[in-house]
C-alpha cells in the first residue's frame, strides 16, 4: 500500500466514524436539484507526504496527473484566472461569459508588490529567495486578499503556501519542504487531486532552486465529505490499494517557466477503478 492511499483511508474513516454532521445547518453549498448540500467534516485535518520517499498519489482511483499539474500552472505559472486557458472544465460552474472567475487564484499571483529588491509577484519572489535568501522564515504566498473577495467568483479554498528550507546533515544539497494551508476541502472530489498537484510544485521548484524535495504536509481547516458522497467514500476506501508509482519531472527544466503538463509523468501507476459522475456541489 502507498503512503498516500494509507493516509486517505485513515483520514477518510476518521470523518466519517468521529466527525460533525452539518444536517440541518444553514449552509452556503446546493445541489444541482437545489437542495442543500450537508457534510461530515473533521475540522484541522493534517497530514504530512515524504516525497523523498514516494509521489503521493492515490492508486485507489485515478488521479490525473497532468490535469492536476496544468491547473497548478495555470494558477502559478500563468496566473490566470480565466477557464479558457485550461483543458478541464472543473472551473466552470465559477467562470462568467468569458471565462473569469474574477480577481481569484491566479489574478492574485499576478499581482506586484513593492519589495526593498523591486517589483515582483508572489511567485518570482518565492524563487528569488529560495535562490538567494534560503533560510529565510517568511517565504510564502497568500491568495486570501480580504479587499478583493467582493470580486472573486469563489473564495479561495487552498490559500496560502509556506516553503522552509532545511539542511540535513550529510548533504551537500539543501531540502525544500512545503506546507499548504487549506480552508475547506471536498475530500472525495479534490483530497488528491490538491496533494498531487502541490507536490508536483514543490518538486519543480526544488528542481529549478538545485535543492532536494523534502516534507509536503497538507493543513485543512474544514476537511469535509458531502452526503452523497458518503457511500462512494465507503465503496472507495475498501479496494484494495496498489504499490506507489514512481515520478517523473523533466531535468532538462531549470526556469520554472518553461515547465509544461508534459514535463511530469507517473511510472507503473496501476489503479482501481476511476468513479463516474461525482455529484458536486456549488
């Protein structure tokens, strides 16, 4: 069994036996039929993937790769906000007529502040310090911008990422950790599909920085299962898991920018069967 599928299974049987049932709440989420959508949910899940040990993915379903990694560029590589640049269309229940999901995601990595080294964005100014300030305490990014919330078509839900950097002894190379801070997560639609494609960032840009990957550890604030999705949690967390494929991200990359879906691949990744016709709620 992968690390990754041991986690979801004991994260996912811990909200269902131990959580807090938001039935008959007021709560914001409907279903298509205009009902409500209620939830189990766990609050201040964590939990914690070496990547130098394995990529985690889950191999109790399919989880797609490059899908995953082409949103994650599509918020931090080309900081757009609108749908069209995208394959997918797990965006567009929020897009507008043209595609906007207004000042959300990648609009708010766009942006430039006023740095004491010039102007740069949330993402340049990530790698200019993992670069030339490694050891640095205050490398982060945060995408909750409380005075544009008025104008996002969806709240930001994975807001902010903290990159450490340590030195293990021995090593030549630094390490490169990560923690995302997360404010609510429908588990059976995006658990994975977020580990993967965060995981994927941290190893692009230990790749593009020469540091090794370390520690990814995942926060949810509100780590949630809808009611619908009760019994496909139950059906999914019984299949027997399969062995972790090993990952593969491009080395001929070394400017963040230049990395495509393309450059990443999974090796030997054998799966259960992929779960059909997810209702989800908006």
């Amino acid at each position: 069994m992968s690390c990754a599928d041991r986690i979801f299974i004991d994260m996912c049987t811990d909200i269902i036996e131990n959580g807090c049932s938001t039935e008959g709440e007021k709560v914001r989420p409907k279903w298509e039929d205009g009902s409500s959508a209620y939830t189990i949910k766990k609050f201040g899940v964590v939990n914690r993937y070496d990547l130098r040990k394995e990529f985690p993915i889950l191999t109790l379903r399919k989880t797609a790769l490059k899908s995953a990694t082409e949103e994650m560029l599509w918020i931090w590589q080309e900081k757009s906000n609108n749908v069209n640049w995208l394959h997918s269309h797990i965006w567009d229940a929020w897009a507008d007529e043209d595609g906007s999901i207004g000042k959300a995601y990648g609009y708010q990595m766009g942006v430039k502040h006023q740095y004491k080294e010039g102007m740069m964005d949330q993402v340049d100014r990530v790698i200019y310090d993992l670069k030339n300030n490694p050891f640095s305490r205050r490398i982060m990014t945060n995408i909750y911008v409380h005075q544009d919330l008025h104008e996002m078509n969806l709240y930001p839900c994975a807001y902010s990422m903290t990159f450490n950097v340590t030195q293990r002894k021995g090593e030549d190379r630094l390490t490169l950790n990560a923690i995302l801070n997360q404010r609510s997560q429908d588990v059976l639609a995006a658990n994975n599909w977020n580990v993967v494609q965060y995981s994927v960032l941290v190893h692009m840009l230990a790749q593009v920085c020469d540091m090794n990957v370390g520690e990814f550890v995942h926060v949810i604030a509100d780590a949630h299962i809808y009611d619908r999705h009760v019994p496909l949690i139950k059906e999914l967390i019984s299949r027997e898991p399969f062995e972790a494929p090993k990952f593969w991200l491009n080395p001929d990359i070394k400017d963040f920018y230049q990395f495509t879906r393309d450059d990443v691949k999974v090796e030997g990744y054998v799966t259960g069967p992929q779960i059909e016709n997810i209702p989800i709620a908006v």
